[in-house]
C-alpha cells in the first residue's frame, strides 16, 4: 500500500495505491459522498490480491486533503480528478484493461468525465440518481432534512459541510453540498447539467457498465439505479439487484458491502464482473 499525490489546479489530491506483481487490469475506486478512501482499503487491498492493480483517490478538499476544504473545489474539480487518477493508472499499465469502479456520486461524476475512451469498463456499486422523493421512507425525509436544513447549517456555520458534526459521513467542501442539494430537489436529478452537445462519458461513453445495487438500499433502489443507466446514452448497460437472501440476510444498505464480512459474497460478485471484463476486453 502506498500513498500517491496528484495534482489539479495547483492543488493536491491524494490516493490509496495497491500494487499487484501479476497485472491483469488497473481500477479506480471513486468513492461516494462523505465517505473517503480509507474506508475503502480493506476492499481495494482484497482486489489486489485477486491480481487487479488498485487506486482509491480521496477527492479534492476531502480525506487526506481536507485542510482543503473552504477552498472554492466544485464537483468538476472531482471530475477531473478521476480523470487524471485514470490517465495515471493507464500510463502505469498501458496493457491491461483500466477499468472504473464507482460508489454513488462516483458514478455520477464518471458521467461528466470527458475522456470518453480513457476507461474499458465500468462497475457501479450502490450508484443511482438521488432525487429526494425516489428514496424509500425512512431515509427520503431524512435526505430532505440533510439537504434543507443540515447542510445550509453547516455552511453557514463552518463554510463547508462539517457532516462528521451531524454524523453523516466525513466532511466535504461547500459547493459539491451545494451543487448535490441543487440536484437532489430536482425531479430531473444531475439530468439538468447534461449538455447533449458536449463530449462526455454520458453522451459518448460506448462500454459496458454494470451496476450492482442492494435490495435493502434505500437510496439506490428499484427506481433510482436503473434511472442512473438511462443517462448513459450510447454505453451497455446492466443492472443487477443483491437479495439479501444471497448474502446470508445480513443488512447492506448503501455502504455496507464494504465490511469484510461480504468477501465470500458481495465482494466475490464484483470479482466476478471484473474478471468476466478482463477476459472481455483482452479476448
């Protein structure tokens, strides 16, 4: 395991490398909102030693670079972050598939990025649109309550979203909240600041993309996962719903499945996509 610094605008972002002797593919790891690439690590390291090269970055402003945070980093900062993370990885391993792996807003944010070709594959975990309404009861009123109340609070008071305060996740800067609310009370979702004119993975983006969600996952659900496909104009998709009769019936939620108490289940599903695109792309 090893620390890597990139950097973007003349600000840093950093990232949790594993390497692995017998390459037989790169991922990237984008993390969701809130939660940083340290929670990550038990995943990424297990990958490794599948035979996949691993990088898990913490975007700008958050994890290892929060003393970041009250700079003005927006959501296209991150987007460009995963690009150049992916440009590194492929220039590292420039003969062996580069594939995406994204947790929510991860996989929302890959729909902006530009480089329409730089990734083979991508793998969606837990990743949907968020209109606030399409989430199930409990958790809708308590992301209405997050982004109406919470969130404007936090701002106000600390000029970024101190979400530890309120025991929502890790922090993160102001305007990704801001932009996140933007969308979240939008029926339309991130469709609003899809522009069909420009290149991006949403428009031009031709790969095949598997999504992964879990059945007891308030937030990427029945509706709001398959809806996050639809954007992706041109790629192949599929979307695959955990049971959780398939894992023992234990609670996964939206970030559970990154508990190593999922190796020999959810964490070997996604095994077996990886390996099934490495195949693919090579043969």
């Amino acid at each position: 395991m090893e620390i890597k610094e990139f950097n973007h605008k003349a600000l840093p972002f950093k990232g949790i490398f594993f390497p692995c002797i017998n390459n037989k593919g790169s991922l990237l790891i984008a993390p969701a909102m809130g939660i940083t690439a340290k929670y990550y690590q038990h995943l990424a390291a297990w990958l490794s030693e599948q035979g996949f090269v691993v990088l898990v970055i913490d975007y700008q402003g958050t994890g290892a670079t929060e003393d970041l945070i009250k700079k003005p980093i927006t959501f296209n900062d991150w987007v460009k972050n995963i690009e150049i993370a992916g440009k590194w990885l492929k220039k590292n391993s420039p003969d062996t598939p580069l594939i995406f792996v994204g947790h929510s807003i991860g996989s929302q944010l890959f729909g902006f990025v530009e480089e329409t070709t730089l990734f083979d594959k991508a793998i969606f975990l837990a990743s949907s649109t968020g209109y606030w309404k399409d989430g199930h009861a409990p958790q809708r009123w308590i992301n209405y309550a997050l982004l109406t109340v919470i969130l404007p609070l936090a701002n106000f008071m600390w000029g970024y979203t101190h979400a530890k305060f309120f025991k929502q996740g890790e922090n993160y800067p102001k305007l990704p909240a801001l932009q996140w609310k933007k969308w979240c009370m939008n029926k339309k979702y991130l469709a609003i600041d899809i522009n069909d004119t420009h290149i991006n993975n949403y428009n031009y983006y031709k790969n095949k993309i598997t999504s992964i969600w879990f059945a007891d996952d308030p937030i990427a659900n029945e509706i709001t996962a398959p809806k996050l496909l639809t954007l992706y104009k041109q790629a192949e998709t599929e979307c695959i719903q955990v049971h959780r009769s398939e894992v023992g019936h234990q609670k996964i939620g939206h970030s559970g499945f990154l508990s190593r108490k999922f190796t020999t289940s959810v964490w070997t599903k996604i095994l077996d996509h990886l390996n099934t695109s490495y195949k693919t792309i090579l043969f």
